[in-house]
C-alpha cells in the first residue's frame, strides 16, 4: 500500500484554514496496525476436527547405508520397518545390505537386499497417544485429548489387543499417508479381577496360579492368593501377571 504524503504547499498563515487543520488531524491521527492481539476466529482451536499434522505424507531420499534396526522404508508403496540389517562386502562384486522387515499394515515380515549406496525412501510413519473413549458397535472409538477429534477403528484394526482395552486407556497409533496403520497398547495396564476360583489350602507355599478373569474379558493366570476384586498390573506383551496395583 503506497504511503500517504501529507506534506503540502499550504501557505502559512496565521489563523490556519480549514484545509491545513484537517491535514494536522490526519497527523495526529495513530496509525492503524494490521495486527492484532486477540486470537483470529479461524485459529485452529475452532475447528475440533483440525489435525496439526500435514495430511500428506513426507518423503525423505535416505541411502541404503543408513539404515538401521527401526528405520521405516518405503518399499513397492507400503511402510515396512527394519527388524534386522546386515552390510555385507563379498571379496568379488558390490557391497550391499540384507535386510530383514516387517509390513506396518499386513505385519508380514520378508528379506530384502538393497544395493550399497542406493536410494531409498523413508516413510513418514509418526505415533500419536490417543485415549479409548468408548465402543460403538464393532468400533473403538478413541479421542485426541487436544483437538478432540475422534478416530474410530474397527475390530480388524484392533486385533487381539481388545481383550486390554478399557475406557480412559491412552494407547498410541501409528499414522502414514493421513490412515492409522498401527495399533499400541501400553506395555503394562491395571485392570480388575471380576472372576476367580479360590485356590485350595497350601497351594500357596507351592506357588501355585489360578485362572482369573479380567473386567475386560481377558483371562490371566494369577497367584492363589488374587481374589475377585483385586486391582493387578499385567504385562500386556506376554499376557501375564505381574504384581497387584
């Protein structure tokens, strides 16, 4: 925008006229400023829906020689991360770098080689924490405690974590390409016994376990000592009991 020149050839006089008092006024007049102090009405804050994070994905050139246990690859257009990885420099012919993967979404694991020093694409795989709200139907729905935007999984994208799941769990999902392409639960969770059978006299010396059956459904094996109603802390990776809350 041009600036205003408000320097005239006004003759002085000495009762000014009426001209070179509108031209003072505009002078002590403040000036507007285009920014302001309070927030926009489009911030993102309005709009619960809005995810921060840009929905397409980022793609980075990465050398085959960088790779490393928990790389994420681009590979045939699918995610795939790096289990194992080995460089390998035979006496006769080009090095190159086996390595061994697993598919973010179908969790098949194969061996590929790729050729020392080629280009490969990293894929843009990011984790969130989100928390379990409730279950509609045969969806999990869970909610970002930020925006409050809700996702929504169905039980395929679950799997057999199900059975750990209960309302206010924060679990952490993989995102690629704007779709969640993974599933986390945290490594131990509290839940609550709700069944049990009581263990018989002097099992306990023996260090005898009992089946036990969880306020999620799932069923654990617990000492004889766990009654119906306690609080325990389960390893969710193994299944298995670990101590009471």
């Amino acid at each position: 925008m041009a600036s205003l020149n408000l320097s005239s050839s006004v003759a002085s006089s000495s009762s000014p006229s009426p001209s070179s008092s509108a031209a003072r006024s505009m002078l002590r007049a403040p000036a507007l400023s285009l920014s302001s102090s309070k927030h926009s009405v489009f911030s993102p804050r309005s709009f619960p829906g809005f995810h921060r994070r840009a929905s397409y994905p980022r793609i980075y050139a990465l050398s085959s020689n960088d790779i490393k246990v928990g790389t994420s690859l681009v590979v045939d257009g699918a995610p795939w991360r790096v289990l194992e990885f080995l460089h390998v420099k035979p006496g006769k012919g080009a090095a190159f770098v086996r390595t061994k993967m697993r598919n973010y979404i179908t969790g098949n694991t194969v061996e590929k080689t790729f050729r020392a020093g080629s280009s490969i694409d990293e894929a843009d795989v990011f984790k969130e924490t989100k928390q379990f709200t409730y279950k509609d139907g045969a969806q999990f729905v869970f909610m970002d405690l930020t925006t409050y935007e809700e996702i929504r999984l169905n039980e395929s994208d679950v799997g057999n974590e199900t059975k750990w799941l209960k309302e206010g769990l924060d679990c952490n999902l993989l995102f690629w390409n704007g779709k969640v392409i993974g599933f986390e639960v945290p490594i131990t969770v509290k839940l609550k016994v709700v069944d049990v059978d009581p263990g018989l006299k002097g099992d306990t010396a023996q260090g005898g376990t009992k089946p036990a059956k969880l306020d999620t459904g799932a069923m654990v094996n617990v000492p004889l000592f766990v009654n119906i109603g306690d609080e325990i802390l389960v390893d969710t990776r193994a299944g298995q009991y670990m101590s009471r809350a």
